[in-house]
C-alpha cells in the first residue's frame, strides 16, 4: 500500500506563521468616509440638537464680542445708580452705577474659561483612569476602582467650599483646576466599564496580534469606538462645572476681583436688587447660566439620538 506525502490533518502551522490582519477594503474606507457626512446630516435634522447648539453658540459669540460693544469696564463706578435698561446702559446699571451688560458678556467669558477648563481636566483624568483600569484589569483595576470610589463619595461641592475658602481663590484657572480635580469618577467608572467590553472584541485581538502596545490598542481601537460617548461625557462635564463654579460664585468663593455671573448674582442678593425690583441687574446672569447650561444638556440629548440608529426621529 502506497503511503500518502499528504501531512496529517492534526498538523499545526509552523510557529512564524502568524494570521495576518486584514487590509482595510473599498468599501470600509468609503464607509469610514461617510461617517462624518453622515453624523452632520442627522445632526442638523435634529431639533434638539440644533436648538441646544444655537443657544450655547448664541452664548459663545456674546462672550466673544461683547466685551468690544461697551465702552465700560464691568468695575467701573460712572452710570447711574439702579438706572434701567438705556441706550448707553442696555442692561441697565446696578446699584453702585455699573454696567451690568459689560459685567454679563465679561462673566459669559468667565463662565466658558470654568467650563472649558474644568470638564477638560475631569474628562483627561477620566478617560486616563477608565482605559487604564478597563483595560489592564487585576491589581490595577482594584487600586484606581477603590480610588475612584473614594473620590465618588466625597461631598464635591462641601470639599471645594472648603478649599475655596482656605485656598482664597484668586483667578477662574485655579477655580476650574479645583473643580476638575474632583468631578472625573462618574466619568472614569462609565469609561472603565465600556472598555472592557470593547477589549474582548475581535478588532481588539487582531490589533494584539498585529504587535501594537496597550496605548496604540486603547488609542487607534477602543477610543475611537466610543469617540459618541467621550463627546456627550464632555459635555455634561462642561454644564456641571459651568454650574459648580457659579454656586462658588454665589457662596462669595470664587475671584472677588474679577466679574462672574454666579458673582453678579451674589452681588444682586446682597444689595436686595430682588426686592427693590431692579430685575435688570439678577436676570441676565440668570438667563445665561440657563441658556448655557440647559443648552448643553438639551444637545446632549440631541446627540444620543443622533448617534443612536433607535433613537433618531423619524
């Protein structure tokens, strides 16, 4: 009986010979493409989002040329007192003969720079924390989990009244630096959990094998895949340290020589602007941590539906 050259069935490929990974093809580049066009456009068929985009942009573009269209300094003693809204005060002036327009779009800045600067430090030290802990698992995952546990049960704003008040805060920096340092463990505790879901995938495996280290693995596959999520995260990390940063105002720990629009209202309240009816001087700070705020919230809305399939409307 003539034996068989064919090798055994049960023989195993040889040790070098490793699974390439697949070429990108035509089709997943023009898919890749499309993404972009795709998400502008659902996003401007969507009425939430674009109302929510507007108000914030609205707020945005105030805060940038409002300061160049009044000729007075937010500090500056030289109008009436408790004068209403007038073509040179267009929003009147407060008790002590300042313009309230120029301390509003001055606050307006203040309240972006928190905003901007505070939920960009929480969402930096989230997503280090999430992908690190998501991703490494074992010991690590066990130390920043019980980090991110602590940090979550601390009263934030009772620790940052503390701060403030020792620390006498005397720029919006140091402010929104505080701030970051404690509102990222939601944010870590949702990203730590979305990576290891995504690290089991097959995308995830192939990038393995292809050689790639952890950070070009948690960088160019994971990230990418929850680039939706990390968007909305930021959002709401803005709007909630827009909204901590006025409460110090209000509580009279923020910058005492600066213009805010939680100071503003401090101001207001304490010279009993409510009960004298200068609706002009509490209002507008209101309004605008209102139209900021609520405008961020509203396009975070917009955007899960956006980028949700189930969710967009019909």
């Amino acid at each position: 009986m003539a034996v068989s050259d064919r090798p055994p069935e049960t023989a195993t490929l040889p040790e070098e010979r490793v699974p390439a990974v697949p070429e990108p093809t035509e089709a997943s580049i023009a898919l890749a493409h499309r993404r972009g066009p795709e998400f502008f456009y659902f996003a401007r068929r969507n009425v939430k989002f674009v109302i929510g985009f507007c108000l914030v942009a609205s707020m945005l573009v105030l805060a940038i040329v409002g300061p160049h269209l009044t000729s007075h300094a937010p500090l500056e003693f030289n109008g009436p007192t408790d004068g209403g809204p007038s073509h040179a005060y267009w929003f009147g002036t407060t008790s002590f003969g300042q313009d309230v327009f120029s301390q509003f779009v001055h606050g307006l800045r203040a309240a972006f720079l928190v905003g901007a600067l505070g939920g960009g430090i929480a969402a930096v030290i989230g997503m280090v924390v999430g992908f690190t802990a998501g991703y490494r698992g074992g010991w690590i995952d066990d130390v920043l989990n019980m980090l991110t546990n602590v940090v979550l049960v601390i009263p934030t704003l009772a620790i940052l009244i503390i701060v403030a008040a020792y620390l006498s805060v005397q720029s919006y920096a140091t402010e929104a630096v505080l701030i970051g340092l404690t509102s990222w463990p939601w944010a870590a505790r949702a990203i730590r959990s979305q990576t290891f879901t995504l690290k089991t995938r097959e995308f995830v495996d192939v990038a393995r094998i292809s050689g790639r280290n952890r950070f070009q693995i948690i960088a160019r596959e994971i990230a990418p895949n929850m680039s939706s999520y990390l968007l909305m995260m930021f959002i709401l990390l803005f709007g909630g340290a827009i909204l901590i940063g006025a409460t110090l105002d209000f509580l009279g720990l923020g910058p005492s020589q600066s213009v805010s629009l939680g100071l503003m209202m401090n101001s207001a309240a304490m010279s009993s602007a409510l009960l004298l009816g200068d609706w002009w001087w509490f209002l507008p700070p209101g309004l605008g941590i209102i139209a900021i705020v609520g405008g961020l919230y509203v396009m975070n809305v917009g955007l899960d539906e956006v980028f949700n399939p189930k969710l967009r409307e019909r």
